[in-house]
C-alpha cells in the first residue's frame, strides 16, 4: 500500500464513514504493553463511578429518614458518609486520571517514534509524490488528538457509560413507571447522535486534511524564503496562505455547526425529558404513590443519566476524529517501502574492490514515467578508476548516483558491486561502503563536530579535526564563537555555501569509504579554496574507485576515463585529449566552456 498526497484520494467513500471507530482497534499492540496500567485505571475508574452512583441512595434515605423524620443523628452520619465518599472519589479520580494521561504520553510517544522509524526506510520515490507537510501534520496533529482521546477521551467514555448504565438500572429499582417514560425519550436522543455524528466525522477528516494543507505550505514557503524574498513574493505568498487559512476555517465551521446542533438537541431531548418526569413524579408524590426520597434518587439519576448522554454525545465525535487520525496514521505505517533488503541478502565482498556495472538499465523516475532517465545503460567501472560522467542536463549523471546507493531500483538491467547485484544485497551494507559529496549539501541543525562526524558516527575528536583539516575547513570552524561545537542553524544557515561545501568534503573523507561519489564536489568554492579541496580530494581518491559529476570541465581533464552521456545514453567516452580530437558533444562542451571562458 502506498500512500500519495491527493485530496481525491483523502475524502474517504462513505463506506468509510460506516466503519464508524473500528480503526481504533489498530490502537491495540500499542496499548497492550501498559494492560496492567490500563487495568488499574479502569478499577479507579469504577470505584469512582459506583460512589457517585452511590450518592443517589444516600439522598433517598437522607429525604425520608432524615428530613421527614426530623432525624438529626442522621443528618450528622450522613455528613460522615459523605466525606468518606468524597474523599474515595477524590483518590479514585487522581488515580484514573493520572494512569489514563500516563498511558496517553506513552502510547503517543510509541506511536511517534513507530511512524518516524518506518518514514526513514521509506525510499526517495515516496518523498517524490508525498508532501512533507502532509507527514508532519500526521506526525504531529493527529499523533496530539490520539493522545487527547487516549488520555482523557477514552476514560470520559467509559465512565459515562458506567454512569450511564448504572444510572439506568437504579432508576428502574427507583420507580419503574418513571423509568419507562426516560427511555421512550432515547431513540429521540440516539437518531441525531447517529445522523450528526456521521456528518461530524465526514468534516473532521476534511478539516485535518485541511490543517495538512497549511503545514505543507509553511514547510515549502519557509524552506524557499530566499527564492520568496529575492522575487518579491511575498504579498503573494501572505495571500496564498490566508486562503488556506480561510478554507480550513470554513470546514472547521462547518464541523463545529454540526456538532453544536446534536450537542443542543441531546440537551433540548435530554433536559426536556426530565422537566416531565419532575411534573409526572411530583403528581406521584402528592398522590402518595411514591415517597419524597424516592423522587429526589430518581432525579439524580435521571440528571446522571442525562449528564451521561450528554458527555457520550460530545465524546463520540472526538473517538470519530481519533479513528480518522489512526487511519491515517497507520496509512503510512501500512505503506510498504520500494527499497529494502531481501530475505536472505547476498554478502557484498570483503574488502571492497570496487568495481561498478551497469548492465542494460533502463530508468523512468515514479514522478516522469514516460521520461526515460537512463536508456539500456551499458557501464564498467574499474576498481580504483577514476571516471568523470559529463553531459547537458538530463542526461543521466545523478541518476547514475540514485541508482547505484539503490535509493531506486532500475525497471530493466541489474547494477553491481564487485560482482554482486546490488538489489539482491543489504540496501545497509552497500551505502557502509560509499562516500558521497552532494551538490546541494546537506547541513544537519547540529554543530559542526556533529554534521563531520555524520559521516562515522564512532570517530573521535582528533579524526574530526583531521578531516576538517583535510577538507580545508579547519581555519573557519576555529574562528566560529564555539569552534566545532557552533551550532550552524537551521540547515546550516549561519555558513556560506562554501563552508557547507567543505563540510560536507570532510564528512566523506571521514567515512573513509572504498568508493567515491563526487556530485559537483567543488562547484560552490572560491578558485583558491577550490585548489587546496581539489588538494585533498586528490589524496582522498587514491585507491578508491571514483565518480566524479562535473559540468566545470576543467575540474575533470585529469580523471582516468570521461563517460559523455546524452538523454540517458553513453555517446562517448575516452580521456580528455582523446574526446577533444573525436570532435563529439565533449568537444562542443569543452569550446564552449575554454573557448568563451
């Protein structure tokens, strides 16, 4: 199963709406760690409910033995009952209270780090046709109203029900002509429980989508503020994100329309109701059909039950906003990564020689299916070679990349590594034995020793700074306030676009990796911090098998093979010298580039 962002898809068929709260049952092996727990909240909470229940035969003998006798030794031990009473209900709702919010953060917690962990195997070709926003608002609104229903929804719930139950039964044993009356009032109450709750359901789902929709827009207009900024787009942007505001308010009205209507008809049915037991009992009391206490018990309970309803009502739509939430959660908990590891994977050679093949793949990326990346590539890399893939945009040289950390698998033909097809072995073990330098460097919300140190996580201190010294970067950490425990912002935005480079130079000849990947390795550097990190990248390529991505030809006339490719095809290959003399596309490239400066 795989989930993509479409609000189509997201406005779920009405036979989903009938499922009503079956998805909170995928809640269960989160619960089940903490049944000892759970079963000591629902001991507190019946211990509280039967002494609320309690109460109403304490009334009833307190109006006929005590009021209506005169019995003041009564009045005195009631008042002794009743602070026993109080003082059990007070210690069984902390308890309750306590162990449902305690379950709530836990459960939550579990369910969070669960989504995150399966998120990150999740293959770049999900991240292509999912939206951030839409997996963090799953991450965090609809992880927070679990823990809002867990927490203290839930137990509302069952208490209400006992309540709602017990209450039911006293009023029979109370009066059963009463009783009788109150419940021709519940198919009135039941009715627009059913038809509002199943409206209110249909627009929670529709409003959290639209919250979604708010966070995916923050997410990219802040992650491009630059662009926005550099292109004065900001009056449209402000009025981009108020429609989205003004939709998403327009169906929480709508909901909150809903809801408030069942909520006033429970309470016009519910209230009503009780006004003519009151009238009908009083008639009952007069003609001494029943005693005074009598009618007072079933009041309470009726007023009990009625709160119980009441609460049940307003409880229901936030249980229907809850499996909204789980099914969406467990939507992306359901979606089956494209890359993982066989059942039983082949073992990569050890030490790594690192020779590289391409056998006839062929590569359409999910997003562009009918765009073919790479066309039948047919590609030998030999170990320790050092092979710069140059080519107009397009044509296929990141895609090399992708292919060969198996960040995707081709539709056609097979990659190896020293031999071994690389889909057959540990998606884990193959990226341990690659380096790779980005051209749009990643810079991790840490500090510098931190975003190096990514590369090896069990490097010490002195191999940090030695790859930094390495990576020429050394000079620059030092000057920050903290040295290399600055914190660089948020994607690195307190660096340059050279400094990030550098430190991600450092964070490859850190992982000390038999095979290179080099995507634009310099592009972002000053000519003479370009020489020194050509410097080291020079040492760092020794003895390594090496792909380098240029479109600065200059940075690749010394590699051992240049690979010219075009529209996913290798039109042409040989050295630098040998591809000037061919007169092909990298001769047209190279005049361009040397020719016109």
């Amino acid at each position: 199963m795989v989930f993509r962002d479409s609000s189509a898809e997201r406005t779920p068929p009405e036979g989903q709406n009938r499922r009503d709260l079956k998805p909170l049952r995928l809640l269960w092996p989160f619960l089940k760690p903490y049944r000892l727990r759970m079963a000591a909240a629902t001991a507190a909470l019946a211990v509280a409910a039967g002494t609320v229940l309690g109460l109403g035969q304490g009334l009833k003998a307190l109006v006929d033995r005590g009021f209506a006798a005169g019995n003041a030794d009564l009045l005195n031990q009631a008042l002794l009952v009743m602070l026993v009473v109080i003082v059990l209900l007070a210690v069984s709702t902390f308890t309750r209270f306590y162990l449902v919010s305690w379950i709530g953060e836990r459960v939550v917690a579990d369910i969070r780090r669960k989504v995150f962990d399966h998120l990150v195997t999740q293959s770049p070709a999900f991240f292509e046709t999912t939206k951030t926003g839409e997996i963090l608002s799953r991450l965090t609104t609809d992880t927070t109203l679990l823990q809002q229903v867990i927490g203290t929804s839930v137990s509302i719930a069952l208490r209400n029900s006992l309540m709602l139950v017990g209450g039911l039964v006293l009023l029979g044993l109370t009066s059963g002509k009463l009783t009788g009356l109150v419940l021709l009032v519940v198919p009135l109450v039941v009715a627009p429980i059913i038809i509002f709750g199943r409206k209110v359901r249909s627009l929670s789902r529709a409003s959290q989508d639209a919250v979604a929709d708010i966070g995916s827009t923050v997410d990219e207009v802040l992650g491009g503020i630059r662009t926005v900024q550099a292109f004065g787009r900001e009056p449209m942007e402000i009025n981009r994100f108020r429609d989205r505001v003004e939709d998403t308010v327009t169906v929480s009205l709508r909901r909150i329309k809903a809801r408030s209507w069942l909520t006033m008809l429970v309470i016009v049915l519910v209230f009503g109701a009780i006004g003519m037991v009151l009238w009908i009992g009083g008639h009952d009391v007069i003609a001494g059909r029943i005693s005074a206490g009598q009618l007072s018990a079933f009041v309470f309970y009726a007023v009990m039950v009625a709160g119980a309803v009441g609460a049940l009502s307003e409880v229901a739509s936030d249980l229907s906003r809850a499996a909204g939430a789980t099914e969406r959660l467990f939507d992306l908990l359901a979606t089956v990564p494209d890359i993982r590891a066989p059942a039983q994977p082949l073992l990569l050679p050890s030490p790594t020689q690192g020779e590289v093949r391409f056998d006839g793949v062929r590569f359409n990326y999910p997003s562009r299916p009918k765009d073919s990346a790479l066309d039948g590539l047919n590609l030998t890399i030999r170990p320790g070679e050092r092979v710069a893939l140059v080519g107009p945009s397009g044509a296929g040289k990141t895609t090399i990349f992708q292919l060969l950390l198996r960040f995707y698998d081709p539709q056609q033909g097979s990659v190896r590594l020293d031999g071994v097809d690389i889909a057959q072995a540990d998606p884990a073990d193959l990226r341990a034995r690659i380096g790779i330098v980005q051209q749009d460097s990643v810079i991790f919300s840490a500090s510098a020793m931190e975003n190096i140190r990514y590369g090896r996580p069990d490097a010490s201190d002195a191999e940090v700074r030695a790859a930094a010294s390495a990576a020429h970067a050394l000079d620059f950490i030092q000057a920050m306030p903290e040295g290399f425990d600055t914190f660089l912002g948020e994607k690195g935005v307190r660096l340059s676009g050279g400094q990030r480079q550098r430190l991600a130079i450092a964070r490859a000849i850190l992982r000390d990796a038999p095979v290179l990947l080099l995507d634009e390795a310099t592009s972002a550097l000053d000519a003479e911090s370009e020489r020194v990190v050509q410097a080291a990248l020079e040492t760092l390529m020794k003895g390594r098998t090496t792909l380098i991505i240029a479109h600065r030809l200059a940075t690749v006339v010394n590699a051992d093979r240049i690979i010219v490719l075009e529209v996913g095809k290798v039109v042409e290959e040989g050295t630098h010298e040998e591809l000037l003399r061919r007169g092909g596309l990298y001769a047209h490239l190279a005049a361009l580039q040397f020719d016109h400066g």
